[in-house]
C-alpha cells in the first residue's frame, strides 16, 4: 500500500510556531505568575516591563529569520 507524501517543511513550521508560543508563554505567564506570587503585584507590573519587551524580541527575531528564510 502506498503511503502519502509528507509536507516536512509545513510539520517543521507549525512545530516551530508551538515552539515559539510555548517559550513567550512559559516567558511572560510561567515567569511573571511565579514573581507575582513570590514577590508581589507590584514586582509582577515590574517585571512585565522587562518580560514583555523580551517577549518581542524573541517574536522579531523569528520573524527576521522567517523572512530571510522565504528569501
């Protein structure tokens, strides 16, 4: 019986993608929920200052590569 083709390369964006949302999740809620809870509110609105930019800069550099990568 003959199988399908497999589309590798749309498997190794979309792990990529689950990749990517984990770490920035894991990041933003995994990190500010411990620090809110260990220190505080007002340590969490602080370290979202810092999270949330890391964040974004995590997102334009896949992006950049993303786009590279189509190039």
């Amino acid at each position: 019986m003959k199988r399908p083709p497999t589309d590798l390369r749309t498997q190794r964006r979309q792990t990529e993608h689950r990749l990517l949302l984990g770490v920035v999740f894991v990041l933003v809620l995994g990190g500010g929920g411990l620090i809110g809870w260990l220190y505080g509110a007002e340590a969490l609105v602080s370290a979202l200052v810092c999270l949330l930019p890391g964040a974004g800069a995590l997102l334009l550099l896949w992006l950049l590569l993303a786009l590279l990568e189509k190039a």
